[in-house]
C-alpha cells in the first residue's frame, strides 16, 4: 500500500483544523468533502478527507482532484504530503513574491491549508474551493422562512447544498435522499430562475417606446382631417396599438395644455 494513503497512527496529535471542499454552482455553495489538517508531535502530518457522496452523486462528472472516487471510500488519507487539491491552489513554498501573499492573506508563516482555507484567491481550473464551519454558518443564518413558494426552492436547495438537518414538509433529509432531492430541486431552480428571467426580458420590453412630440402631433392632425385612418397613424408612429397611440396623444396633449396654463400665469401685467 502507499505509505502516503496510510493513516498515521503512530504519533501524538498536537493540531488539527477542518474545512469544506465546496463545489459552487449557481451561485450555490456545495459541501462535497470534509478535509481535515493534522499535525503531530514528531513533525509527521496528514490531511483526512471524507467525501459526501450524498452531494456528489447529485452532479455527474464531479471530482475531487487526486482522489478515486469510484473506489466510495469513506475516508482518504495522505500523509506527509500535499495533496494536489491543495497543492494546485496555493503558491509554492518557493515563490519570489511568497511573504507579500501570506501578508495579504493576514499569515506569517506558510502553511498551505490555512492559506487555501476561505481564500479569496479564484482556481481557474475548477469550482472548487475550501470553505470553513464559520463560511457555512454564515449562509445558514441568511435563510429566511417565506411564504414566497419560489425563494423556497432556493431556500431548500441552500440547505441541501450545505448538508443542513432538516425536513421538508414531513420528509426527513438524509444521506439516502440528499442526492435526488439536489437533484430534483435544481431543476425546480432552473425553472425559477428562467421564469424571473423571462419576466424581466419581458418587463424592458414594455417600456415605452420612443416617438417624437413633434412627429405625432403632425401625425394625428391628418389622422384627425381624414388625409389618414387610425392604422395608418398607429404605423407611421411606430407605436404598437391603438391603444397605445391614444394614450401618447392623451399626454402629449396634456403637456401641452400644463405648457399653455403657464405661459399665461407667467404673463406680466400691462
């Protein structure tokens, strides 16, 4: 077996910090795997990853990067080693300009976990990160109770990302169902989110649209001395309906009418 993918067992404990592995989509925070940094007294070290399976089998093709997922392991170990989850997305120990990074991300000290943990750095190659409890804490407490049915589905599916215990009218969420319920509620999402997108394409194009004061006043006048019909005016506007023609005539009328009233208020006394 490789001695890196055997677990130290061997040595006392001395430290230990966990994060998420999260995998982001939509906008949505995934919990995919636990990982855990372990140092012990001798120097030795391990990260300890445990995927969620009840998340990842909700998208096909997700990886995690240096893990064999299909072996359903519930436990990944490698010791004294970064792994290349970590390694792919945090600077190398030797790089020039190394200080002025762990500076900026508030560290005197190089330590790749800490350094990748809540980084606000973005990974090209993929969507995953590494958040920490504080990071899921945080998105949790932002969830409010609707009676909205629509940000319900994106309430539900936040806590189905996060691995949140809860139920969903008298269904109790679990590992046996985390997965088809994502699955099931991401397309609930889909469908919501093109809905709104839909109602807002659809609400710029009623906007009013442009016609020029000068121009329909010349319009309506042969309309209103029968040179035109009322189609041919609405045409030459550019205007939708009739409806639509009668109204801007309406205000453009009424402007003028406001106009008037002040010109002869504003008129001096002789």
């Amino acid at each position: 077996m490789d001695e890196h993918a055997t677990r130290i067992t061997d040595s006392k404990l001395i430290y230990t910090r966990s994060g998420y592995i999260t995998y982001t989509y939509q906008d949505i925070p995934f919990k995919v795997s636990k990982l855990t940094y372990e140092l012990f007294e001798n120097e030795a070290f391990q990260y300890v990853f445990e995927p969620y399976h009840d998340v990842i089998d909700a998208f096909e093709g997700l990886d995690i990067p240096g893990l064999d997922l299909s072996l359903r392991a519930r436990v990944y170990y490698r010791a004294n080693m970064t792994p290349v989850f970590i390694s792919e997305r945090v600077a190398p120990k030797n790089r020039f300009n190394l200080m002025e990074e762990l500076e900026s991300s508030g560290m005197d000290y190089y330590q790749p976990f800490l350094l990748l943990l809540d980084s606000k750095q973005r990974y090209g190659g993929d969507r995953l990160t590494l958040k920490s409890d504080d990071f899921y804490i945080n998105t949790l407490s932002q969830i409010k109770t609707t009676k909205d049915v629509y940000k319900n589905i994106s309430h539900i599916l936040r806590r189905l990302a996060a691995r949140d215990v809860f139920d969903i009218g008298r269904l109790h969420v679990d590992v046996s169902n985390r997965a088809i319920l994502i699955k099931n509620y991401l397309f609930l999402y889909a469908l919501v989110a093109k809905y709104y997108d839909d109602k807002s394409k659809h609400g710029k194009g009623r906007h009013k649209q442009a016609v020029s004061p000068l121009v329909l006043r010349e319009i309506h006048k042969q309309y209103r001395h029968g040179l035109i019909t009322i189609d041919e005016a609405v045409r030459r506007s550019g205007l939708k309906s009739r409806s639509t023609y009668y109204r801007r005539v309406k205000e453009m009328n009424g402007r003028e009418e406001q106009v008037v009233t002040h010109d002869i208020h504003d008129t001096p006394s002789m």
